[in-house]
C-alpha cells in the first residue's frame, strides 16, 4: 500500500466554464485534493466543441467533454435524455483505464450525479458528494421555474430528486455550512447518509495578488464618480440575491453625512448577469437611480474580484446563501461588508465586530427584507469610515483563520483518506 490516492472529480462547470459557483468549488476541490497529495481526474464539459480535450491544469488532469452546452433540456435537466450522462462516464472509464482504477469519486455537481454513482459502483469506491444548494430555499424566489442559466429553466421538483438520489445513495455528504447542513438533514431525518460539515474558503495568495494590481483602482477611477464612495456588489441578478431590495434601499439611503460634516452619495456597482438584469434596470430607471448604479456585467473571475478589492463598502442583500463565495471574499479583502443575518451568512459574519448584518423577516423560502432597514445598515457603513475599516480589518482576520481554501482541502482530504483506508494503490 503507499499513500497516494486516486479521486475523480465530476463537474458540469470547471474553469474558465463558469455558469454560478459550482465551478469554483469544483477547481478548488480538485486542485486542493492534488496538494494534499492526491492524483486527480475532473470530467467536465467542452461547450461548443464536438471532441474531447484533455488538458494538465494546476497539477490535474481534467477531460473535457465536447458538448453543445452546459445545461439544456437534453443533458441533464429531464430524464428523457442519457446523451450526455453516458458521455461524461465514458470518459471516466477511459481515463481509468490508462491512469488506473480511482479510490473514490467526488461530486461538486448534482447535475452529474447519475455518472458518478454508476462509475463509483462499477469500480467499488466511496462516492462523496459536496451539496452546494438547498433547492427547497432558494426555488421559492424565483419568479417561474429555477433559472440554471439566463437562458436554461429547471422544474423545482427535478432538482429537489436530484438533491434526494444524492443524499441518499452517497457514501458521504459534504455540507458546506452548517445552516445547509440542518436544513438538508431535516428533509432526511431517518434516511441521511453519514455527513459532516466542512466550509469553503478562499485562496490568500489570490487575494493578495488582486489587491496588488493597480488595474483596478483604475476602473474605479473609469466610473468617474470623484470622490464619492462605491458600493459593490457581486453575484447572479436572480430574485434571491436581494438587489431589487438593494436598489429601493440606496434610493432611501439619499446622501450620508459624515464625522467631518461632508454629505456623499454612495455609487453602486453589480457585477453579474442573470434572467433579472432587465428588470433591476427598469427599477432603477424609475427610481431616479440610473447616473448611481453600474451594472458591470459578466466579467472575468480577476475582474470581480478587482471590483470587491476596491469597493470602499461591499453588500450582500440575499434572502438565502447555503455559503457565499462572495461574502468570503469581500471580507479577505478587508472590506467593511453589510450583509443579511440568514443562513451561512451568519457562520461567516457571527456579528457586527466583523460586519453589518441586516435582519430579515419572515421563515426560509418567504423571507422578507425591508429595504429602509438595509439602507439604515449602509448608512452606519458610509458614516463611519473608522468604524468601517475596523470592522473590515476584523472580517479579514476571520477569513485567514477558518475560511481558506488550504483548510477546505485539508478537511476533505483526511475524510477521503479515511473512506479508502485499506484500499491498495495500483
């Protein structure tokens, strides 16, 4: 027996093919797994390209699949279709065939779930599943179906199977808070898996590497908002992040006096795209707010960050977060973040030492946040810019102790080595 390991790693969604966060957790998962000593395979798709490529990214080997697209109706949003399933397991065959059989099976992504299980079957191996979403939570806000993509719906009552076959019938579950872990448990409460908790994190050296780069205070100055504050914000435009809230809460906000007696008006600036872009637009045209908000689009991975490194108050208005991707980072980068108390928001701003958190009304699934008490939050931020500085200061000394991605993959690597203790290598 030696300590090396085998674990293939499935994901619709892996760099630089990104539809939400599945596919950094995906890379993150892979890449910490290959530091913490493991060899990796990730089968993921090939959009737009009708042959495979098999690329050596960060010390992983990662197949990529040639597929029309990411998500559609025919690969893996109904059941009326294996196409892409059998292609996805095709290629984790061959790659076992000529790297050797893996130890186990890791699964970031519920849309891959049927591959996954059948080759960790086939080569008798654990299959971990890393739950990302609560779709019981989140589906309730939208305004029709799940929307996957700004283009691909989905039926609440396919994803919520999805989520059941996963939780039932792997090995192990990976929750990524503790909120998602007793909201998923309580669907389950005779029937769950063994599980355990192991949060997300973000990469330091990423971090300091942005904070670095001089690019960004240069976008910043491209807005050509003087020297008023910006306010950013980053993630999909879909009704559960909160940014029609956002919007009526800046518009109340008006200007903000400070301890020197000048009055600014905050700038906000959204990165991101999704089903409701057009409408958050048409709010702020009505409110009055069009030469005070920026939407900024899809953009590189870098480029948000960029965003978030010079925003001088970050904002995360969402009514549901199973752990936030965006929050962690925003405070890596030391900035003050108003965020609503809900779920995995709490873990990471536990609270107002290192944040403002922002109440909300009402049970998941029909929650409600009152725009005046999220523009009472700003408020507080853009008054105090001491204050606000050493609450962000707080946030980033919380964020290097207990949200990194080396402790992610620390933790995921001993509960791997643990479900294949005993198993010989080659």
């Amino acid at each position: 027996m030696t300590s090396t390991r085998r674990a293939v790693v499935f994901s619709r969604e892996y760099p630089p093919t990104t539809v939400g966060g599945t596919s950094t957790v995906a890379r993150n998962l892979a890449a910490g797994l290959v530091a913490e000593g493991w060899e990796v395979a990730v089968v993921t798709s090939r959009p737009g390209a009708a042959d495979d490529l098999r690329e050596r990214i960060d010390g992983v080997t990662v197949h990529r699949v040639g597929t029309d697209v990411v998500y559609n109706a025919g690969s893996g949003l109904a059941d009326d279709s294996l196409r892409v399933h059998r292609r996805f397991h095709s290629a984790a065959q061959q790659l076992a065939e000529e790297t050797g059989a893996p130890d186990l099976v890791a699964l970031p992504d519920l849309f891959c779930h049927p591959e996954a299980a059948m080759f960790a079957r086939r080569h008798g191996v654990p299959l971990v599943n890393v739950l990302l979403q609560d779709f019981r939570a989140i589906t309730p806000y939208d305004r029709d179906k799940h929307r996957v993509t700004s283009g691909v719906a989905a039926d609440a009552a396919h994803l919520v199977g999805l989520e059941r076959k996963a939780v039932l019938t792997s090995d192990h579950t990976v929750f990524i808070s503790r909120a998602l872990s007793d909201a998923i448990t309580s669907y389950y409460p005779e029937n769950t898996a063994p599980h355990s908790v192991i949060h997300l994190g973000v990469d330091p050296d990423e971090i300091r590497a942005v904070e670095q780069d001089p690019r960004w205070h240069r976008r910043r100055e491209a807005l050509a908002i003087g020297s008023e504050p910006l306010l950013v914000g980053c993630g999909r435009l879909v009704p559960v992040k909160g940014y029609a809230q956002l919007l009526t809460a800046l518009d109340l906000l008006g200007a903000v006096r400070r301890p020197d007696g000048t009055a600014v008006r905050p700038h906000l600036a959204l990165v991101g795209v999704g089903p409701e872009e057009r409408p958050l637009r048409e709010l702020a045209g009505r409110l009055g707010l069009a030469d005070r908000v920026t939407f900024l689009g899809d953009v590189p991975r870098q480029e948000a960050l960029g965003w978030m490194s010079v925003a001088d108050v970050a904002v995360v208005p969402s009514l549901w977060e199973s752990f936030c991707y965006v929050c962690a980072e925003m405070m890596a980068f030391g900035r003050p973040v108003v965020a609503t108390a809900v779920d995995s928001l709490r873990e990471l701003v536990p609270g107002p030492e290192f944040g403002y958190p922002v109440p909300v009304e009402g049970p998941s699934g029909a929650r409600v946040l009152d725009p005046a008490v999220l523009a009472d939050a700003l408020r507080q931020a853009f008054a105090d810019p001491d204050e606000a500085a050493r609450r962000g200061a707080a946030a980033r000394a919380r964020v290097a102790e207990h949200f990194t991605n080396r402790r992610f993959a620390q933790r995921v690597s001993d509960l791997c080595l643990e479900l294949t203790e005993g198993r010989a290598d080659g």
